[in-house]
C-alpha cells in the first residue's frame, strides 16, 4: 500500500469511497474542495493498494482568531476508509500525513468536527462547546417587506458582512474561508439562505435538507425581524414538519424549546505548546494589563515547561525548557498536556479546568494564571454544520 497526495484521476474512486461510507453529499463535497484553487488534490491524501484507493482524508486550511489574533489552524474532514481495509492503521497513517502537511502549511493548531472518542487517539482533546440544535416551539410569520432565497456566490461578501458582525462579541471566532464559502453555496448537503428587505441583505443562516429534518443554524440578523424571517422559511422548507435550530447570540430566546443535555465539544490539537503561545503574545500581554512588573511566569505541562518572559508588564518571549514535575515549588502553574486546547479555547479557563482535574492546579500565583487563561467563548464556522 502506498499513502500519498490524491492525483485528479483518483477523483471518481475517492467519491465512491466517501459516498459508500458517508452520504453521496460527501463526494461532491471533496470535489468542491480539490477542484477549488484554494484547495487542488494536494489537500487530499489517500492510501492506494494496486491501484485501488482504500482509505482517504482531507485538510482545509482555516483561520481562528483569538481576541483579534488570528491563528493558521487546519481542519481534518471528508475521512473514510474501505470496510475491508479498517483496523489496519490507514486512519492513522493518513492523520500522520494531515498533520505533517498543517504543520508545513504554518498551522499551529488543528480543529474538527469527529467521530466519539476516535480523535482522541491522534492528540485531539474536546475543547470547545457545540450549541445543540433545539426545537423550535412557536414559528413566527414572514415579516411583511422581508423575502428569503436560496443564496448564492456573488451573495457571500454580504452573507461574510453579517456573520463578521455576529462573531463579533466572541473572544474566539472561526469564520468560513473563502473555499468554504464557495463550496457552500454549490453544494446539496446545505443551504445558505440569504434574508432580503428593499433589496438589502440583513439575514443570512444555514438549514439541513427536508429529508434530513430541518435544522437551522448560523444564524446572523441586523434586527428581530430577520430572525423570525429565517425562522418562518425554514418552516415552510420542511412543510409542516418540526423544525430545529442552533442558538447562537440570544436570538432565538423565544422561539425555542429547552435543549437536550449533550456535551457535544469541537477537537482541538495544539502539536506545540510553545510556538502558539509566543504568536499569541500580544494575547498575553493584553490579559495582564496593569501588572507591570517584569517577574516572568512558569507554566509547566510536566513533559516540559514554558517560561513567559516579561518586561514592563508585557510577554517579550516565550521560552521552552525540559520536564518538570513540581512547579508549584517554583511559582508556577502546572496543567495536563491533553489539557492545553481547554485552557487557551474552552469556556472553563484555569480556574474551571483546575476545579475539574486534580493535575491542573494554578500555584501560587492563581490570580495571575485565572488572569492569563480566562474562560473563553467561542463561536466556530465549519464546512459541516454540527
């Protein structure tokens, strides 16, 4: 067997296999992606055996931003492999492959949408929450003077205008690529819906199929109105059937029914601790405004440590060194190494996370490291709607 880069005469084999082990969507939905100049087969490994492709998996690039700081980050997707060939390690081979090239590509930080536990395998922890989709228990009427169509391309600078504004508030964000937002609009497993008054976009959202069960998501609105307009559309798509939708700023208050519990969480990986911290400094530094002194600060992940170098107050350089097992005794914080997507991206922050697990503990100085590693709120964008 042979794992390499995915060629364009490997595109009809690749389709069957995701199809077959997925939904028919998925096929076309690879095809956007390695026929998209922001994408090319390059993206795509897969594993070949006499000519036969057995196993496959895809990397997009993405772009998350932490309080403002963007950070390279890749996401895994369109994973399948041939039920004759599972348990021989070609998932794993190929998330080799994928992590090798994000790295190549400047990631420094890899998120998705995955199986159970499957991920966890391959240095993913869940880290940030999934909004659970809720039903919707009183459908409004169209608002007189709003319409809602099908979007379509020369419609995503509006539909990115309005899902800029409603990423706004959070401290993380992850808004769709460009490649995303032009398979999107072509592709069947999803629609985006643009919401329409005098001519203007104030709406946009996402909604599943009919025979999938109506699910509207990713929702973004100027006012109330465009709300209940994305609401009133998504009813009339699934004639007359129940209808769900994702909360996302509040919104949806008073149109939605009570969620079921769920502890759904995107991956994160973070391969290097150290070189996302120190392209994060500028994040650092502003969390500890107001503490001018120049004591530096120890976080030990216990097979190694860091060391933020301070000056006048701000992160000047972070610093990699070797084990440690008791940093406490020196100052300094110490958290699990599958912990460390939680604390920078997840909504408990050190406090929360050391509430939770006996082997993240802020020392001594727990006012500065809740300071420094705040509970953060997110709101991701990705290819599927999860």
């Amino acid at each position: 067997m042979e794992l390499r880069a995915a060629r364009p005469e490997d595109l009809d084999q690749i389709g069957a296999l995701l199809a077959e082990r997925g939904e028919p969507e998925d096929a076309v939905d690879h095809r956007l992606v390695v026929e998209d100049p922001d994408g090319g087969f390059g993206a795509c490994g897969v594993v070949v055996e006499d000519g036969r492709v057995v196993s496959t998996a895809t990397l997009l690039d993405e772009t998350v931003l932490l309080d403002g700081v963007p950070i390279p980050a890749g996401q895994v997707e369109l994973v399948a492999t041939d039920r004759a060939y599972e348990g021989r390690g070609l998932v794993r081979a190929l998330m080799a492959w994928a992590h090798e090239r994000s790295a190549r590509r400047g990631h420094l930080m890899q998120v998705m949408i995955g199986i159970p536990y499957f991920y966890r395998q391959f240095g993913y922890a869940y880290a940030i929450p999934i909004a659970p989709a809720r039903p919707v228990h009183t459908v409004p009427a169209m608002p007189a003077g709003y319409r809602v169509r099908t979007a379509v391309a020369a419609d995503i600078p509006a539909m990115a205008r309005l899902q800029d504004e409603a990423q706004r508030p959070f401290d993380l964000r992850m808004p769709h690529s460009a490649l995303c937002w032009r398979a999107l609009v072509a592709r069947g497993g999803s629609s985006q819906i643009l919401v329409e008054r005098d001519g203007s976009a104030v709406g946009t959202g996402r909604i599943t199929p009919p025979d999938d069960g109506v699910v509207l998501g990713e929702i973004a609105a100027d006012g109330p109105e465009a709300v209940a307009a994305l609401l009133a559309h998504a009813a009339a798509t699934a004639g007359g059937a129940p209808i769900e939708a994702k909360e996302r700023n509040g919104l949806l208050a008073s149109y939605l029914g009570p969620a079921e519990p769920d502890a759904s969480q995107y991956y994160v990986r973070v391969p290097e601790v150290a070189p996302l911290l120190e392209h994060l400094r500028p994040v650092l530094s502003a969390r500890l405004a107001g503490d001018d002194t120049d004591d530096d600060i120890l976080v030990s992940f216990f097979r190694h440590h860091v060391r933020l170098v301070r000056k006048d107050g701000a992160v000047v350089a972070v610093e990699r060194g070797g084990p440690m097992q008791g940093p406490a005794s020196q100052g300094g914080a110490g958290v699990a190494p599958d912990l460390v997507g939680p604390l920078l991206f997840g909504p408990h922050g050190m406090a929360g996370l050391a509430a939770l697990h006996a082997d993240v503990y802020p020392g001594p100085r727990g006012d500065l490291m809740r300071a420094l590693f705040p509970p953060v709120a997110a709101d991701l964008l990705t290819y599927y709607l999860p």
